[in-house]
C-alpha cells in the first residue's frame, strides 16, 4: 500500500522521479532491516525493487535523459551518458535476479551492490542534474505528463504478468 505522506507535486516531473526515488530506498532500508533467514521477505523486497527500478529506468531512459541532453547540451557538470552506463549496470544486477533466489550465495551481495549503486546514481541525479535542470528553465510540467503517463502504461504491464504468473501457479 503507497504511503500517504509522499505526496509528489505531479505537475513537477522532477518530483515525481525524486518520490520514485524515496519509494526505492525504502524497500532497500527494508531489505537491510530484514532477518537474515526471511527468505520470504527478502524475495519480496528484491522483487519489488527490481520492479520499481525497471519502470524508473525506462522512463528516464525514454523521458528524462533525451529531455535533459535536451536542454543541457554543453553542461559541464552533468554526463548524461554516465546515466545510461549507470543504468545499464543496475539492469544487469536486476538481470541476475531472474535466476538468484532469496537464500542463494550471493543474492543478498548482488542487492547490497545494486543498492550502493542506486543510491551513488540517485545523488548523481538529485545534486547535479535536476539542479541544472532546474536552472536552465527545464519544462518540467510537460516532462511530467509524459512520465505520468508512461509510468500507467508500464505499471498496467507489470500487473498484467505479475497476474499471469500468479494464475500460472494455482
């Protein structure tokens, strides 16, 4: 159930992602919290985690980072192309997950990984980039309909395999 007190400006596409962002880390705090032996809990987290990253980086891949390169084409500060690498990274560890399981030697090393590399990618992005956009007079209003959207059609697909599977298993 979506926590009620984060309650991004969603006419502020810079938000929206920031709130993505939060929801992450939560589930990474909560997977650290987690006992050593709740497999059960784990699994959980990790899949959600990889399926909230998944949404997040198709959007900034598709949305964002175009919009970005956009409108800071001789930034100095901000490598747009450190983002994709970033991202490629983090979808290879999220790759891994599709053949770990909770339990296995090296499922809880593959997410701290993938954590530590989130949170370095998601400083990167709140302390350099979404300044510059900011700056530099970025439409976020537009930006965020785009993602709104995008967003709803890509969480409809992941519903629509997440019931699939289940509907495999009964």
């Amino acid at each position: 159930m979506p926590e009620k007190s984060s309650n991004p400006n969603t006419d502020d596409a810079l938000e929206l992602l920031m709130a993505d962002h939060r929801a992450v880390e939560r589930l990474f705090t909560a997977f650290k919290q987690a006992k050593d032996n709740d497999q059960e809990a784990k699994a959980t987290l990790a899949q959600r985690a990889c399926e909230e990253l998944t949404v997040h980086t198709i959007i900034e891949e598709e949305l964002l980072y175009p919009a970005a390169s956009e409108a800071l084409p001789s930034s100095d500060v901000v490598d747009v192309e450190e983002a994709y690498v970033e991202h490629f990274l983090v979808k290879t560890l999220i790759g891994k997950f599709e053949t770990l399981k909770a339990g296995d030697k090296g499922f809880d090393a593959t997410f701290k990984v993938m954590s530590e590399m989130v949170q370095h990618h998601v400083e990167e992005e709140e302390n350099e980039l979404f300044p510059e956009l900011r700056k530099a007079n970025f439409d976020v209003k537009a930006l965020s309909q785009k993602i709104a959207k995008r967003k709803t059609e890509l969480q409809s697909k992941l519903d629509a395999v997440g019931s699939r599977a289940v509907g495999d298993k009964t």
